[in-house]
C-alpha cells in the first residue's frame, strides 16, 4: 500500500529574499512514538487520519521523513522582548512549507522542538514533553471558544531527553498557522535589510493574508490600518475570557491575527488585572490588564518598521504611521464593549454600559471573585455564592436589570450562553493532564479534557466538574517557557 496522507506542499516563502530564511531538515530522532494526534484538524487539512497515524505518517511528525514538496526552512526575524530589541529567528523548528488544501487554502506546517538551527543562539533546539502538550491543549481549546490561534496536529515523543531544570522526556509539536510572519519579521527586514527586501516581505504578507489591500492607493498603510484592527479584535477577545498570553514579545504578535506561542500562557481564575503568571515576567509587563497597551506597544514597532514604505516623505510617513497607531485604542475598546455587552445579554448598545461593566469587574476584583464562574452564574440567574448577597452586588444587580428590562428573556439567556464558556482549561485541571501524561503516561486525563474544552458553551452536565476552581485559588501559579 502506498503511504499517501494526503499532502499539498507549497513553498511560497522561499521566494522571498534569502535574508528571511535558512535552508534546515530537521534534525532526527531516535525513536519517535505518536502522543496526541488532532484528527478533526487532518480532516479539515484534507489529511489522511490513518495514514498520519503509520509509522511514515508519524516519522513525518518527527522530522525523520521529509514529505515530498515540502522544503524545510528555519525562518529569521527579530523582536522586541520585555521591551529589548534582539536578533532571533525558529532556534527549535522548521517550516516543512505551506500546505494547500482543496479550497486553496494554505497554512504553515511546522515542527517546533525538532533540532538546532543558525538562531539557536546556544539553545539545543529541542522540546519538552510538558510544554508541547500544554501548547496542543491551550492552542485546541482557544480554536474552539472562538478565538484566532495556530493550531495543534500533532505530537510525538523523541525517544530522547532535554535538560531543563531536570532531564525531560523530548517531544516536537506539529503546528499548523496561517503563517508565522511576525511583526518581528518586520522588524528584523527594517534592522538588517534593504528598503528592497523590506518590501518584498510587505508585499508578500498583503498578497498571502490582505490581498483586498493591493488596490488600494497606498496599500502599505491600508496594511498597517488591517493588522491594528485585527490585533484590536484579537486582544479584546483575550480579555473577554480571562487569557493571559504571558510572553506578549513582538516576534509573538502574529501578522495573520491570529494567538501564536503558548510558552508560559494560562487563563485568569480569580479577577484581577495584575494577574501574571510567566515564571520570567517579574515586573508584570505582560500581566492580564496590560495586554491591551502592549498590544499597542507591539503595533508601534509594526508602525516604525513600515516607515520607508508608507510615503517617500519620512516626515509624511512618521505623521501616517502615528495617525494609525492612534486609532488602536478606540478599536480596542469598541471591540471589548461589544465582547463585553454580549457576555452580559445586551441587544444594543447603551452608554450607560462601560460603567456598568467597570462596576461589576470592580465588584469582582474586591470580593475575589472567580471571572469565569462570575459570568457563568450570570448567564445560569443561579446567584447563589456569597459574593451575590452581598448589598454592593444587589445594587448592581438591580441597574442591571433595570438595564435588560423590555428584552426578550430568551434572547438574553441565548446570547449570554454563546458568549460566556461554561468551562476554559482551568489550570489545576491543565497541571493535572500534563502529571498524568509526563509522569505517568497516562493520556486519558488529558484527552478526556481536551474532549470536555471543545465544546466550551455546551453548559452540559460533564462539564461541572470541570468549573470548580482549584482547593486553593489564590496561590501563586507559576508557568514556564519550555526553553
């Protein structure tokens, strides 16, 4: 039988200047043994479930078999990290290419912990079990609450180890993104290219993600205008369910739009904006209320990055670029006010709402209340935790029923029911599914909950278990990079 899972390998990247790439295969490994294989994402990519699933198939995976078309290649870019400017580029994975699927849709495969490449600046290149399942587990769950990620086919173990803090089974993790150009990527083609190659990359992210754009009469700017409102949108909706990214560096801010890099993320169980959870963010740059300020922090450098593209006069295009970025924070805002409205089953918009949404988060942040379970007794009218009888709570209950008064119940409990998730992966839960699989080998606990996250606004009986918080929800929870 021949081995044909289905692959439509394109490499459209490869014709960017060579600055922006190096030639890499990945490096193999000894033994490589499926963990967790996406099979709704193979039918989706027009894959082969059964094939993926061979031997070949997971060789695939490991980067010990080089499926035709592809053409590895480690991609080079550059960031901003916790506000420094450095030189990076894939230090731990290849671009195997751009798969096309039958409705001529492409995305990046990739395979992250799969060997040394020129940027990894020391690094062995490798993965961590641990990580690439919390990233399978965090990236699946975030598709299905309704929010832009790369995502997860894929991983296996490497039949070899890392060291961290410990010796650590190795994994690599088959990503799938629409593509990873960065605003990074930009950043690196202003540094170390030429107006030429900074262009090209332009023009070939407008072609791949905007091509509506090319038309207009500066589509650089219109460019620039596009992936501030798509990272406006983008981080309102991380707000709306409490997600905190951890490591909002610029060469982690997608130019598709879409959540890339789950290194040290985790979702926000007792509501508070200094909430932060990366083991390396000591001054909470990255904490849960900041997101929205370096999400325009990030589109800045985007901005001053473009620069010699958005007119020939600098002095013109440094006033274009900073009458963009300007718009940033009233799309943001309008964004999250929609998101927010939604949550609490408004049919229209009243201006009476952003004071009345401030209250309760206030309400919430004073009285430690869990954000998830706080809009879940809402949507359910079972108010029946103490924080609900308090007389600050009933105060603001009744504005706001005032406020939902000649609305239609039903259309408040259904609107409310699609935009507040009854479950999110609870971090004492995630802990719980990597123990299992790492130390144990135990893969049930975590495809039980990846099965309960995939439908998060089910509000179904199995699903209760998975909303009480952890026995002890106000200790520091620590989350680490993986590197």
């Amino acid at each position: 039988m021949q081995f044909n899972p289905g692959w439509n390998f394109q490499n459209s990247y490869i014709k960017l200047p060579p600055i922006f790439y190096t030639w890499q295969e990945p490096t193999p490994v000894a033994s490589p043994k499926l963990v967790i294989f996406n099979e709704p994402l193979a039918e989706e990519l027009n894959l082969d479930n059964e094939a993926l699933q061979t031997e070949e198939g997971i060789a695939t995976f490991a980067g010990n078999h080089i499926p035709e078309g592809a053409e590895p290649i480690a991609q080079a870019y550059a960031g901003h990290q916790f506000g420094y400017f450095t030189m990076l580029g894939d230090g731990r994975a290849i671009l195997l290419g751009e798969h096309v699927t039958s409705e001529n849709q492409r995305f990046d495969i990739q395979l992250k912990g799969s060997g040394r490449t020129p940027y990894s600046r020391g690094g062995d290149g490798r993965a961590a079990l641990g990580p690439m399942l919390r990233e399978y587990i965090i990236s699946e769950a975030m598709h299905d609450l309704g929010i832009p990620t790369t995502r997860s086919l894929a991983v296996v173990t490497t039949g070899e180890t890392v060291m961290r803090e410990q010796y650590l089974p190795g994994a690599i993790l088959t990503r799938v993104a629409s593509s990873h150009i960065r605003v990074g990527t930009f950043e690196f083609a202003k540094m170390f290219g030429s107006k030429e190659d900074l262009q090209a990359l332009c023009d070939y992210t407008i072609k791949r993600h905007y091509p509506h754009l090319l038309k207009e009469a500066n589509p650089y700017l219109s460019f620039l205008k596009a992936v501030i409102e798509k990272q406006a949108a983008l981080i309102a909706k991380w707000q709306l369910v409490g997600f905190v990214h951890g490591v909002m560096n610029t060469d982690n801010m997608a130019i598709s739009g879409e959540t890339i890099d789950y290194g040290p993320c985790a979702f926000m169980d007792i509501y508070h904006p200094e909430t932060v959870f990366s083991s390396i963010d000591t001054y909470g740059r990255y904490a849960y209320g900041n997101q929205p300020k370096i999400g325009g922090w990030n589109l800045a450098r985007l901005a001053e990055a473009l620069i010699p593209l958005l007119d020939e006069d600098k002095e013109r295009a440094v006033g274009l670029a900073k009458e963009a970025i300007a718009t940033y924070p009233d799309l943001y805002v309008s964004h999250y006010l929609d998101g927010m409205r939604k949550k609490l089953g408004f049919v229209s918009a009243k201006e009476e709402d952003e004071e009345l949404i401030q209250h309760l988060l206030e309400l919430m942040e004073t009285y430690e209340q869990d954000y998830t379970n706080t809009f879940r007794a809402l949507t359910l009218q079972k108010l029946e935790e103490p924080f609900f009888k308090t007389a600050e709570f009933q105060q603001w209950h009744q504005r706001y029923q005032a406020r939902l008064k000649g609305q239609n119940p039903a259309d408040t409990e259904k609107i409310m029911k699609q935009h507040n998730p009854s479950v999110i992966p609870r971090n004492h839960r995630v802990e719980e599914a990597l123990e299992a699989a790492v130390e144990r080998g135990d893969l049930s606990v975590m495809k039980k909950l990846v099965s309960i996250l995939s439908d998060p606004y089910a509000y179904s009986a199995e699903q209760e278990e998975y909303c009480t918080l952890p026995v002890h929800p106000n200790e520091p929870y620590i989350t680490y990079c993986g590197t």
